[in-house]
C-alpha cells in the first residue's frame, strides 16, 4: 500500500499525494538501465563502424604514447562512454522532463523537492551522483526506501527530494465551519488577477502584523464580495471567508 506525504502550501493549505513504492520504481529504474545500456550498444557499434576493428586495441593501448589526437579521442571516448550515459541519462532526463526520465515517465512517477515544488537541477545532480552508492553497498538504496517514513533512498535525502505518484495530489480543505466550507458557489466570476491577489495575501498574511493583517484581509474581502456577493455568514472571519473563496476557485479551475 503506498504511503501518503501531506505538504504544507505556502498559501496555508495542504496537498496529500502518493509516495512512489520500491515495486514501482525498482521496475522504472530497470526500464531506465536498459534503456541506457541499449544506448551504451548503439554508440559502441557506431563506434565500430567508424574506426577499425583491428586498430581499436592497438589505439586504447598505445593511447598516452600516441600523438595523434584523434585517436587518442576515440580510445578515451570509448572507455568513458559507458559511464558518462549512465551518469548522464539520469540527470538529462530528469531535468529535462521535470523530475521524469521514460521510465518513470511509463510508471506514472516524478521526482518533486519536499515542499511539492518542481525539481531543481542541484537536487536532480545529488540524487544522482549518489545512485551508485544506492546500488551498491549491499543495495542500501532499497533498504532505506523500505524503511524509511517517506520512502527515501540516500539521494532523496540527501537531494530533499521525494518519489511520487503523479497526478495523486489531493487537496485537504482548511478547517472552516462545516455550513460555510463550500457556500461560495460564484468564484469563476473571479479574474486570474483576483486570485493572484488573493494567493499573495493568504502566502504573506503570517507575515503581517495584526493591524496589518485584518487590514489588508477586510479591504480584500471587500473587493471580493463586491464581485461574489456577501457572505451569507457575517460571524465568519475575514482570514476564513478568503480560504474558503481560494479553495472553490481552484476546485472549479480542477
């Protein structure tokens, strides 16, 4: 059964999604490691298409007492090859693809940061660079994963990074009271402009002071029912009535 992560939205609300099981991504990191080693045949046989079979161990072995440089390009190349695809795929794949590489990709799985935002490329170079020792050493990768709460290899904990279910994400309505959690029935008469200024304030209000708070929270909620209409429930607090407005609109934008 796969473990649920809850992240904490800067906008005060919570998001639960699916942590990735080590079935699911033992069976995406072999798709990913045939693919690469598929890689790894193409290139060589490329490789020895271009250069000649009964100069390919001569060139790699007189390769430092060679001068000439092409060849000692084509020895080093092919020694190093194998290992910069290894390396490399990953870290290409999941930066390019947002925290996917194919077969992630095939097993409907990403690489997020901890707090639910999009990997960065530091994150994806420390989880990587770290998959050996993972693999190796007695598969500490695997073990970790299995027992670990947030099913975390050493990358992942090293990197602050974590393996999801993509399209898990499930949102958990703040704590309003239960007749006015989803009274607001007109927030797609909000522009894209409203609810930017309305994610601005619920983002940065901790940050206010109080006077500053309810301030900003009574004017905004002003504009807002302006264009929703009042709130049929004038004992609600303004910070309230602004979660509730937030939560419909991304509901009705699903």
């Amino acid at each position: 059964m796969s473990k649920e992560y809850i992240i904490d939205t800067p906008e005060q609300l919570k998001i639960k999604i699916k942590l990735a099981g080590l079935t699911r991504r033992v069976i995406a990191s072999f798709i990913d490691t045939l693919i690469s080693y598929l890689m790894i045949i193409a290139l060589l046989s490329l490789l020895l298409l271009v250069v000649d079979k009964s100069k390919i161990a001569i060139i790699m072995s007189n390769t430092l007492h060679n001068n000439s440089f092409s060849e000692a390009f084509t020895a080093i190349f092919a020694i190093i090859m194998p290992f910069i695809i290894i390396f490399g795929y990953y870290i290409f794949f999941e930066y390019i693809l947002n925290g996917q590489t194919p077969g992630k990709k095939i097993l409907k799985l990403r690489v997020l940061q901890d707090d639910g935002t999009p990997i960065s490329f530091t994150t994806v170079l420390i989880r990587n660079l770290l998959r050996t020792v993972d693999i190796g050493f007695g598969f500490i990768g695997v073990i970790l994963i299995m027992f670990n709460p947030t099913q975390k290899r050493l990358g992942d904990l090293a990197g602050n990074s974590i393996v999801v279910f993509e399209e898990t994400g499930e949102l958990i309505l703040p704590q309003l009271p239960q007749s006015n959690s989803l009274g607001i029935a007109n927030v797609n008469l909000l522009t894209k402009n409203d609810y930017k200024i309305l994610e601005q304030y619920l983002t940065r209000c901790k940050n206010f002071t109080p006077k500053a708070r309810n301030e900003i929270g009574l004017k905004l909620r002003t504009q807002l029912e302006a264009i929703l209409g009042t709130y049929p429930d004038t004992n609600l607090a303004d910070v309230d009535y602004l979660q509730a407005v937030y939560v419909n609109y991304i509901r009705q934008s699903l």
